[in-house]
C-alpha cells in the first residue's frame, strides 16, 4: 500500500517558504513605519513605491506556497526573531537612518533566502522549480528594492550627520542600476502593474504544469522511495485542485460554460479520485502493474487539463472581466490553502 510521503527536503522548503511569508510581512509593516517617519519628501515616495511592490509580492509568496501544496509553519528561529525586530524599529533607541540600514539587511536577507529556495528546488523536484517559479519576481524586485535603499541611506546618512544633503552621485548611479535591472527581468516583474493578482487561467495552468511535472518524474525514477514521494504529492495535489474547483471554478463557469459541459468536468475528476485511492492502496513494489495504473491517470488527466485549458478557459475569457477573473483566482487559492491545511490536521 503506498503512503503519501512527505519527504523531510519538502518539509524544509515548506518551512522556508512560511519564513519567507512572515519576513514579508515583517518588511510591509516596517515600510510603512519608516514612511510615516521618514524626513525627506523623495526617499519618502520611493519608500511608498516600495510598499505597494511589497504588498503585490506578499501576493506572489502566498501563491507559491498554495502552488508547492505544503502549508508549514515559520521556524522557531523566526518566531523569536520577528517580534524584537519590531520593538527595535518601533523604539526610539535608533536613529531614521540606522533602521534604514536594519531594513536594507533584512530586504537582502529576504532576497538571499527566495534564491537558496530556488537553488535547493533543483536539488529536490522538477515540479518543486515548477511550483515555485513565481517567485522569480520577488526575488528580483527585492534585489532592486536593495539598490535603492542604498541611495536612501546616502541621502539620510549625510544629512543627519551634517545637516546637509548629499552630492547625488550614488543616487544617480542607482536609479541607472536600478533601471537596467528591471531591463534584464523585463515581463517576469509582473506585479509592477495594477494588477491585484493572477487570473484563474494562470492559476489553473500552474497546477497543470506541476502535475505534468511530477508525471514525468514518476516515469523517470526507478527508485522505489523516490517513487511513493512523487505520487504522494501528485495524490495530495490532484485532490485539493479538484476540490478546489469544485467549490470555487466550476459553479461560477457553469451559467456560460453549459451544464453538460460542466458535468462533464465533474464527472472526469471523480474518475480520477477514485483511480488515486486504487493506486494509493497497490504494493509499489510490483512496479509494472503500479506505473501501468499511473500511466491510465496520465491520460484520464491529460484529457481533463485539455478541455479546461482549451473550452473551459475560452468561455471564462469571452464571459468575465479581468477583475472577475482575478477575483476568482483569489478564492480558488483561498480554498486551496484552506483544504491544505485540512488535510494537513
């Protein structure tokens, strides 16, 4: 009979990626403290463009972690350390411009750790780099939010010391640093728009992207272990999607996308849970019977994420908006992460 592993190396990403969550929100509160006490009019506005980027990635972060589908809790480490970070930055013991330094340090902190996250993924699963892809963005808007911090701390610093303003060559140098940067990232810095979220056909196609991913790891791995972990994480991810789509997609696509139509989709999705519970109860080790029922999954799911991602998506398109769309991307990982955490307890 397989388990459904939850690999110790997954575990840890999970982890990290709660770390990375709480350090994101540790860096909105602490944008908006040093924006109600910050002395200058310009660094005050780019610390506001900041904020606004910082939101939209806190976005981004929460869909990774409902796309990597293990809902984990912050370090203890983290637990300890949030709470004295925002007494120091709320006290009085420390100058505008020594917790700039502190902010800046914490922003390169997070940056490092959205890198180590995508470095460690390559080590662990293709589906894991698949899941996790999006944080791409906030990993390089971090390393702009670096640069421009650094010219906030020259124009601060000096001031504060001198009571004058600085010679704005540094500065300079990081607006033309900060500008070629978002050249090199181009379209991947997504969230520099107004959008609020992704749409559902993004969201949707992620998941689709993963489970393709993690088939071909299946097919790949000879490695018995390895072999109950893949599946384990596909049984768990097809299950929260579907219902997922269930709660949310479906009865919102239902009016426009026609009731055979959506039966259908219904209908598709209750053949493959019952094939994963069959496969879930088989002996992993008779391997040919094991991976010729996978192979039946493959297809049986292969022709549902055809029809959504070809039918089901022209329909959404041609009946909602844009803010329809975002919206209903927006309770669809609602319901993910909740029925996560469910299947988690």
């Amino acid at each position: 009979m397989v388990t459904t592993l939850d690999d110790t190396k997954r575990l840890a990403i999970g982890e990290r990626l709660a770390d990375l969550k709480a350090f994101q929100s540790l860096i909105i509160s602490n944008d908006q403290k040093l924006i109600d006490a910050c002395p200058d009019d310009d660094v005050r506005k780019h610390l506001q463009n900041m904020l606004e980027d910082d939101q939209k990635n806190l976005g981004i972060i929460e869909t990774v972690i409902v796309q990597y589908g293990i809902q984990a809790e912050p370090s203890p480490a983290t637990n300890i350390f949030i709470p004295q970070f925002e007494k120091m930055m709320s006290g009085d013991e420390f100058t505008y411009y020594q917790k700039l330094i502190h902010h800046e340090l914490i922003k390169h902190g997070q940056a490092m750790s959205g890198i180590i996250i995508h470095k460690a993924a390559q080590k662990v699963g293709a589906d894991i780099e698949v899941a996790i892809g999006p944080l791409n963005t906030v990993n390089f808007e971090g390393r702009a939010h670096q640069e421009q911090l650094k010219g906030m701390l020259e124009v601060v610093g000096v001031r504060e010391m001198t009571g004058k303003d600085a010679d704005q060559g540094l500065w300079a140098r990081v607006q033309d640093g900060v500008a070629a940067l978002s050249g090199v990232v181009g379209s991947i810095a997504t969230q520099n728009t107004d959008k609020q979220d992704m749409n559902i056909q993004t969201i949707i196609r992620l998941d689709h992207n993963k489970t393709n991913t993690i088939f071909t790891e299946i097919g790949a791995t000879k490695d018995p272990q390895k072999l109950q972990e893949y599946f384990g994480q596909l049984y768990k991810d097809l299950l929260v999607h579907a219902q997922a789509e269930e709660e949310v997609v479906y009865p919102k696509v239902r009016s426009f996308y026609g009731d055979d139509n959506t039966q259908e989709l219904y209908d598709e999705q209750a053949q493959m849970k019952g094939m994963l519970d069959e496969i879930k109860a088989m002996d992993p080790t008779n391997a040919d019977e094991f991976r010729s029922r996978i192979k039946d999954l493959m297809e049986a799911v292969g022709d549902h994420i055809r029809q959504e991602e070809s039918t089901m998506f022209a329909a959404i398109d041609k009946n909602c908006s844009d803010d329809q769309k975002e919206q209903m991307a927006t309770e669809f990982k609602a319901a993910k992460s909740k029925i996560q955490q469910e299947m988690a307890a």
